[in-house]
C-alpha cells in the first residue's frame, strides 16, 4: 500500500497503525498498535495528516530512549541535523497547521465513544419508559 502517493510528505492519521506494522527491524510496531499509535504523541496537521519527518523523528526517539521523556543534547544535535538534511533534500514542503497530536487524537476518539454510548443507553431507557406506559394506558 502506498501511504503518500502524491509525495506530499505527509501520511494520515488513519494509516498509521497499518504504516506502524509495515515496517521493518526495530521501527516496527506490531498490530495491534492504536495504544502505541497514540504514546508516540506524534503532532497532527489538517486533515489528520503527519508529517514524515516528525514522525521519524519520534520513531527514532522510541528505538533509543522507549516511550520515556528523554533529553540530552546529543541526541538534540542528532534530530537537529536530520531536520537540516531532510529540509535539504526536500525545500517545497507544503506546511500546515498543526492542529493536536495522536495522544489528542485518540483522548478525543475514545470520549466520542463514551457520550455516544451514553445517548445510546438513554434513548433506550426513555423508549422503554415509553413502551411501559403504553402497555399500562392499553391495560396490558
């Protein structure tokens, strides 16, 4: 499967967990990843899309440091040099604003479920309430 046809340097949200097991060696996160997916903390721009580059970036931060904070300014000066070249490589990057992160993304995909859940068990409490009174006003 191709993840950026266009080469517009940028994958959606919703083939990351797909891209993620697609990988190879120590870059691979194997399905199912959508908790993985989302401890990468990985910005989001319009459209649910991710830059390749900062995910990279947080892929290679995973192999060396796992999913902890992790500081130092080696490590620093590394991502600061494969930004420099990436940028080098690529100049006509299309930027957009960036919008949450997949830790936002899926906070928000998860209390979706919750309230849609909820309205789901109140319309069948309130249906059945209806039906109940119905039944008592039909004398049955």
């Amino acid at each position: 499967m191709l993840y950026d046809p266009d080469s517009t340097q940028y994958i959606y949200y919703s083939d990351l967990s797909e891209f993620l097991h697609t990988l190879e060696g120590n870059l691979k996160i194997k399905q199912p990843n959508k908790a993985a997916c989302a401890l990468l903390n990985i910005p989001l721009y319009e459209d649910d899309k991710i830059y390749c580059l900062h995910l990279l970036q947080v892929l290679v931060k995973r192999v060396v440091t796992g999913y902890e904070e992790f500081d130092s300014d080696e490590f620093n000066v590394v991502m600061k040099r494969m930004e420099e070249r990436f940028r080098a490589v690529f100049p006509a990057v299309t930027h957009y604003r960036q919008t949450n992160t997949t830790m936002d993304k899926n906070r928000q995909i998860i209390a979706a479920r919750v309230i849609t859940r909820a309205v789901r068990r109140y319309r069948e409490r309130k249906s059945r309430r209806v039906w109940k009174r119905v039944l008592i006003v039909l004398g049955k």
